[in-house]
C-alpha cells in the first residue's frame, strides 16, 4: 500500500516528535482506516493534528511538537518509494501550565491503551509531569488523585472527537505486514509514574 490510495483496513503508524530545551524524542500510534479515504492528503493532515492536539494539552508549557509523520506499517521499501511517508512540520507549542517545577524527562505519564481482549497497551508520555502532579506510596513514585482527573479530563475532551470517522486508533502487530488488529477502546491515565531512560528505544517491531 501507499498513502496516496488508502482503503478501509489500512494500518498506518503515525509518529509525533517532541523537543524541550535540547532534548527530543517521539511517541508512536497505530491507526486504521475505517473507509476507503477519497481524499488522503486531507485526511492525513486531519489525523496529524489530532495526534498533535491530544499531545498539546497533555504536555506542559516550553515542550514543543516538532513534526507528526505517517507512513504506512509497512517498513520503507527498496528503492524507496517516497508515497509511503507523510511528514507534517508543525512546531506547535504545547498547553499545559507549569507553575511549579517540572520532573526529569525520565518521569513518565503512563496512559493505558484499553482493548476488549488481550493485554492492554500503553503509552509513556515525557514532559508532561511537574512536582505537584507526584505523591508516594510504598516509596513508589505516583500520580496525585487530582492530576490522574486533570489528565483524564484532557483525554476525555479529546476523545469526544478523536480521530474523527476515517480512522480510529489500534494496536497493529505483525511483521513485516500486519497480522493481528485490535482497536483501542479508550486511553485510560494510570496513576503509576513509570522511570523511562531518556535514550530508551523501541521503534524496531519483533516479529
């Protein structure tokens, strides 16, 4: 498949690239088209911005949103065929206010992906938690009952319109084609804080 003929079915892997102070990193999705799509460019940019636009008011004031690419979950090809990647520049200054100091990078927002079956997935999102936001439990580091509903309230916001009616989100496995679907019922804020190295990475799929 290419982006420019997209059909229901489709899984597309959406990547959000994120810069604060000298620092950048990205978060990945696995999306589905739920119809066949007439007008891709459109519809590619719709669904960048959304990402974009949950991310915005999920992060705190000085993180910035670089860049949203879409590719097809299909690695890149040989010879590379440039149909296969989207790249969206947007430099979109994220929302949430930081009046008090804000944790290390390495301190997670961890937001489950909630399927009907299967293990749940989950998202770990950086620069998004300040002091106020962490309690403690057993010496374990954990969100506060007040910043579990404040980031909740963003999601739920956010979800009220998600991806809109040409795509939802999923968890896509498989390689090198997809195999196995299962579609995201809900993005759920855990209280856990989880301690993620900064130079952590987990792009590459196992088969």
């Amino acid at each position: 498949m290419t982006l420019a003929m997209i059909v229901q079915g489709d899984v597309l892997t959406v990547r959000s690239y994120k810069q604060y102070v000298g620092y950048a990193w990205a978060n990945n999705y696995e999306v589905e088209a739920t119809q066949n799509i007439s007008n891709p460019s459109t519809a590619l940019e719709f669904l960048a911005n959304r990402i974009a636009f949950l991310e915005r008011d999920l992060h705190l004031l000085g993180v910035v949103i670089d860049r949203v690419t879409i590719s097809t979950y299909v690695p890149d090809s040989r010879p590379y065929n440039p149909n296969t990647l989207a790249t969206f520049p947007l430099s979109l200054p994220c929302a949430r206010p930081a009046p008090f100091e804000v944790l290390p990078l390495e301190l997670c927002l961890f937001v489950r992906r909630n399927t009907t079956f299967g293990r749940d997935g989950r998202i770990l999102y950086r620069g998004c938690l300040m002091e106020s936001d962490m309690g403690a439990a057993a010496f374990r580091p954990l969100l506060t009952s007040a910043a579990v509903n404040t980031l909740q309230s963003v999601i739920n916001n956010w979800q009220s319109i998600g991806l809109g009616a040409e795509f939802r989100l999923v968890m896509a496995s498989g390689f090198p084609n997809v195999t196995t679907v299962r579609p995201v019922t809900n993005l759920q804020v855990s209280e856990k804080i989880v301690v993620k190295k900064y130079n952590n990475r987990y792009f590459r799929r196992n088969p």
